[in-house]
C-alpha cells in the first residue's frame, strides 16, 4: 500500500486517512481471522474422542447409570 504523493511531492490529508484507515481495517480483519482460527482448533479438540464435549457426556451417562441402579435397587 501506498501513499499517492503530488507532483510537488505532498501528500494529501485524504490520501493519509485513506491510508490509516485500509490500515486499521487490516489489522482489525487479521485479528477476527486469528481468533476465529483458535475458536476453530478449540472447537475441534473439544469435539474429537479426547475433547471435552465426550468425556463430559461420558461422565454425565456414568452418573444417570449409577442413579438409575440405586433408585431401583
């Protein structure tokens, strides 16, 4: 990215907010990219057969099995 510079070698107020304005919605945009990429990881990894999102349905069917067999002993 460039500054678009006048022939007597000045840049313009506009051309500078332009520019810091491509800039910050860059940035901005690199950073949605980012977060959304570890949330995809995360979400992943909770959902695989070592995730969380398993062990914690495993764990909660183990609790309702015990429940039930000491409810109908």
């Amino acid at each position: 990215m460039r500054l678009k510079v006048r022939e007597d070698r000045v840049v313009e107020r506009g051309e500078i907010i332009r520019v810091v304005r491509e800039l910050m919605v860059r940035e901005k945009g690199n950073v949605i990219k980012s977060i959304v990429k570890e949330l995809k990881e995360a979400s992943v990894m909770a959902l695989s057969m070592e995730g969380s999102s398993p062990k914690a349905l495993a764990y909660i069917a183990n609790k309702w099995t015990s429940s039930v067999m000491t409810l109908s002993e």
